[in-house]
C-alpha cells in the first residue's frame, strides 16, 4: 500500500488538538487494513518525523435516524479505524501550515 492510502486524513478535534499540545501525539484516520508497523512507516515517510508509538482503535458504526417531510429515514454511519501517533520529544506536525 501507497502512503497516500494508508493515511485517510487527519482527525483534527478539540481533543486530537489537546493531545497534540500536550503530549505530541496526532490522530489519523487509516485505512482499516493497515498495521501499526505500516501507519508508522507512512507518518515517517509523508511528515519527516521520528514516531515513537502508534496506538489504534476500530470505531464502530452507528445507526443514525433522521426526520423528513416524507418520513423518517434509518441509515448508518461507516466505522473507522483511527490511529494515535506518538512522536519523538521535540517534534511537531503541523497541519494548517501558514492559515
């Protein structure tokens, strides 16, 4: 697998920012079928940093109801797995670049 498929995109929240400020670790949304050894390699490869850790997680789908005018419409939410990215000591990652 290609860098570019491996790595979905970032998850960027208030607690991904937090955990980025405080402890340098930055989550991923990956591809499910990638390994750590694999996320670990992409994150090095496309952000030239040293990772220290790599923790994953499979988020699980939920079911998600919505009202209409023409009725009530069930559907669902894809599941994710999402990778948290523990960096070096003094490395940083920086997402919005010059915004």
């Amino acid at each position: 697998m290609s860098t570019k498929t491996i790595l979905v995109k970032p998850l960027i929240t208030e607690k991904a920012d937090t955990l980025s400020e405080k402890s340098a670790q930055y989550s991923f949304i990956v591809d499910k079928t990638s390994n750590k050894i694999e996320i670990k390699k992409a994150v090095e490869q496309l952000y030239t940093v040293s990772v220290e850790s790599v923790n994953t997680m499979v988020i699980p789908g939920k079911r998600k109801t919505r009202n209409t005018k023409k009725g009530v419409l069930h559907g669902r939410k894809a599941s994710y797995k999402k990778a948290v990215v523990t960096l070096a000591k003094g490395e940083t990652i920086d997402f919005f670049g010059e915004i």
